[in-house]
C-alpha cells in the first residue's frame, strides 16, 4: 500500500493558509471529525471520573491557580533560584530570548559535541522554535522516540493535540507509513506496529549523542528538571545519550517538591484520567561519582520567546499558568469539529488561541484564532489552575478591533449598528425598512439563503423573518386600548395580545 501523499502536501499547506479555510478543509475531513470526537470524549470521561474519585477537586484547582500565580508573579526570583541550583547540580543554563537564540544555542552544544543524532523526547517548545527543521539544516539527524511524535514526524506532519499528537491517524495509515519506511509490509495490526517502532527507536536510543527533552516542571529549590510519560522514552533519552539538554519554557516553575506534588496530580487527572503517569522522573544535574546511568552534561536552555512580554499584564499574565494538560482541548466543542491542524499553530484549542498570538505578537495572522471559539466558558471550568481563556479571547478580539485588523464591511457593519441604537428615530425606521428588505432572500416564511455576512449562517440554518409589526408596536397597540377598553384589553394581554 502506498501513503496518501497528497493529503499529507495538503496538511503541510493548512499551516500557510487562513483560518477559515483550514477550518472548510477540517470539517469536509469526516474521519477525522469521528476519531478527535472519540478520543476528546474519552479523554473528558476519565478525567471526570479521575476527578470524582479524587475528591475536593476544586480545592485542588484552587491550590494549583495559587501556586501558580505566585510563581508567575514571583517569576525572575525562582529562575534565578533555579538556574543557581543547576549549575551548583553540575549543568549549564542557557538563557534565550528568542527562538533563533535557542536554536543557536543548541546548535553550539552539539557542535561541541560532534553531535550527528539527536533522539527527542516530547517537547512542545522544540516544536515551537522549529528546531527538526533548522538541526536538518545543519546536517544533524533529530529522531522523534514519542510514539505519536515519530508517526508524525514521518507523515511530515505537525501534532494535532497536545498530549496525543497522532489522534487524527488510524492503524491502516500508520501502517502505510511504517511500511514505506522500512521496505518492509506491515498489517494494521496494533502489536505488530508497537514492536516494529519499539526496535526501531531502541537503537536510536543507543546511538545518539545528544538526548533532547522538554520540561514539565522545573522545580526551584533544587534545579531538577521534571519529566512525565507514558511510554518511558523519555528516561531513554535522558540517560542513554552522554549529552543531555532541556528546552523550557521560562514559566514552567515551581518553587518546591512540595508544589511539584500539587501539580502532578493536577496534570496527571486532568491530561488523562491516570493518578499518575506511568512514569516520572526527576534529574537533578549531569551523572555524578557512582552513579549507574545518566548523562555526562545537562544543560538546560530556558526560553522566552515573548512571553515576559505578559509579565505583569493584568488580563494575559494569567495565560502562563498553563501546565499543558489539553484538559480545554477535550471540552471545547470548535476543537472537538476542527481537530488541532486547523489552528496553524503547534499550540491548538483554547489555550493555543490564546498563547499563539501572544507569543508570536502576531495579531493579524494568528490574532484570528480569537474567534475560533464559542465562548462557552468550558475551557475555564476544566482547567486545573483556572485560566479565564474565555475571557482573554474577547480581549484577543478587542484588540484586533482596536488595530483595525477586522474587515471593513465588519467594521462598517459594527459603525452602522452604532448609529441605528444610538437613535430611536433611525431605529424605527431601519426596523420598518428591514421587512421590505428581506423579501427577496425569503421563502416559506424564512431566509434560507442570506446576503453577504448572512450566507454563512444561513448555510448551515435558516434566518427567522422579521414580522411586519414589531412587538413594540403592538404593545403601543394594546396600551392605547388598555386605556379605552379596560377589561378587553387586559384579556387580550394575558392571552398573549391578539386574544387567541
């Protein structure tokens, strides 16, 4: 069997579009609306009953928003605490402001060490600064070992969630990419598969030089790097290799093992339903003097990347508190019919909404993503730390408005909608003209196919029509014969005001 290479040009072509119609593409994609609807509605199950079973979980919540907004607020004490301990621990910090900088850094690290193979544990932030693509570049060969992230990595595709990357790809098609990849054939057989991308990334393990990971918690008063997964690769890669370094993004802090407790539970319920991940593990500094394994350096690049730029903004600051669980991924019901692609961005769902534009300054391109959500609030109430998402995406939307970056036929829509409400008598008129108006668009007593701004919803429902007297009319109506026929009148009122 051969890979659909042309849906995989397409997903490659979804990142350089709009929005809208990456969102056209999503929702004409019919597998993929079943499969992100399973696996969200799996995901939400378990953590509620995770959750549930857990008990006072919204003392958690409240725990969690705590310690991190004192973090956050407290954020150049703890990073300077933090990489004071790492370097007392053995490692090197590297500070980087921007995405280039860490890049440029790590490329000095593993042309110091005659680097040639990276293996990668699960990093968002690496996603986030391209880095597969610039270590490419340079002639250095960085292998995904998270399952998902390998899949991926050889459709040439970018995640879709942020905990389960391939949740867009079933069996049949991970086996055509494991087949075109090795020569060998492989049956859509889920064991088969397994052990086919366990052998293969087990020698990868074994031959890199540098092992790659991200951070999900650094904790302060020690300068360990906390790492959680499922699958155990990202022990591999962080002992296995004689080099390991650490991307993290600056506010992924905790000040001690205590928080750190706090926060492993949160992610682990709210992520996947689990007590716990299967593992976690804590690395304090390079291998020391009697040690069995582990690494010979560490370092650890702390990222910026724009978001300093939230320090201390009353309405955004709140957006570093994220722990990256997808919890808001799995209840918001636009990501649960676009899937992750359709935000362009390797941060989707509200959070990515949210965090993307921000990060980047980048209202204009990724400042669209505001208006991919409802407004719900759902994102708010799962998340384990309470971030206002949907708050901030009307400030998101705010913005734009103010910037001038919505459509003029928007804008001219919003300054007439202005004009009519800020004045009775134009009001009056423009309801009285809007019956005459929609005539030719009705049909059997509704729009079923609007105007311009009107298509698009009438696309998909139809427009209720305007009635030809309002119901201030007639209530003028009913009062005017209150006053005459007071027993009439008021027996027409409580029958609701024509007496039928």
């Amino acid at each position: 069997m051969s890979i659909n290479h042309e849906a995989a040009s397409d997903e490659l072509q979804l990142i350089g579009s709009g929005l809208k119609k990456r969102t056209e593409l999503a929702l004409a994609d019919h597998f993929l609306r079943k499969a992100v609807a399973y696996t969200t509605d799996k995901l939400r199950s378990g953590k509620l009953k995770a959750t549930d079973d857990f008990g006072d979980w919204e003392a958690w919540r409240e725990r969690g928003q705590a310690i991190r907004q004192h973090t956050i607020s407290h954020l150049d004490y703890y990073l300077a605490q933090f990489a004071d301990n790492v370097s007392k621990a053995g490692g090197h910090v590297h500070f980087a402001h921007t995405g280039e900088e860490a890049v440029q850094e790590f490329l000095r690290i593993a042309e110091a060490n005659r680097a040639k193979l990276v293996a990668k544990g699960k990093s968002m932030v690496s996603e986030e600064i391209h880095l597969n693509h610039r270590l490419e570049e340079a002639g250095i060969e960085a292998i995904e070992t998270d399952l998902g992230e390998y899949i991926l990595q050889l459709a040439k595709e970018t995640p879709s969630h942020l905990i389960i990357p391939a949740i867009h790809k079933n069996k049949q098609q991970i086996a055509d990419l494991f087949t075109e990849a090795s020569g060998e054939h492989f049956e859509p057989e889920t064991k088969v598969l397994a052990s086919y991308a366990k052998g293969k990334l087990r020698a990868y393990f074994l031959e890199a030089d540098i092992g790659l990971t991200g951070c999900n918690f650094g904790i302060a008063e020690s300068g360990t790097v906390t790492l959680v997964s499922n699958e155990g690769n990202a022990r591999m890669v962080s002992t296995l290799p004689k080099t390991h370094v650490v991307i993290m993004g600056m506010e992924r802090l905790v000040p001690t093992f205590a928080d750190v407790e706090v926060m492993l539970n949160l992610l682990a319920r709210s992520a996947t339903g689990q007590k716990l991940t299967t593992y976690t593990s804590f690395i304090t500094g390079p291998k020391q003097f009697g040690d069995l394994d582990g690494p010979e350096e560490l370092h650890v690049i702390i990222l910026d990347n724009g978001r300093s730029e939230q320090l201390g903004d009353p309405i955004f600051q709140d957006v570093l508190n994220c722990i990256r669980c997808a919890a808001c991924l799995n209840v918001c019901p636009v990501y649960r019919h676009i899937g992750g692609h359709t935000y362009g961005s390797v941060y989707s769902g509200p959070i990515g909404a949210v965090l993307t534009p921000l990060i980047q300054q980048d209202m204009k391109e990724a400042g669209e993503l505001a208006y991919a959500s409802s407004l719900c609030g759902a994102c708010y109430e799962a998340c384990p730390v309470k971030i206002p998402l949907h708050d901030m995406l009307v400030h998101l939307r705010h913005r734009r408005v103010k910037m001038k970056l919505t459509p003029f036929w928007e804008r001219a829509a919003f300054k007439s909608f202005q004009i009519m409400f800020g004045s009775v008598t134009v009001y009056k008129m423009a309801a009285n003209a809007a019956y005459y108006l929609q005539k030719p668009f009705s049909h059997n007593g509704s729009i079923q196919k609007g105007p311009g701004p009107l298509s698009g919803w009438t696309q998909a429902r139809f427009f209720p029509m305007k009635p030809k007297r309002s119901f201030r009319d007639k209530w003028d109506d009913l009062q005017k014969e209150l006053q005459g026929k007071p027993s009439s009148a008021q027996h027409k009122l409580e029958q609701g005001g024509d007496g039928k």
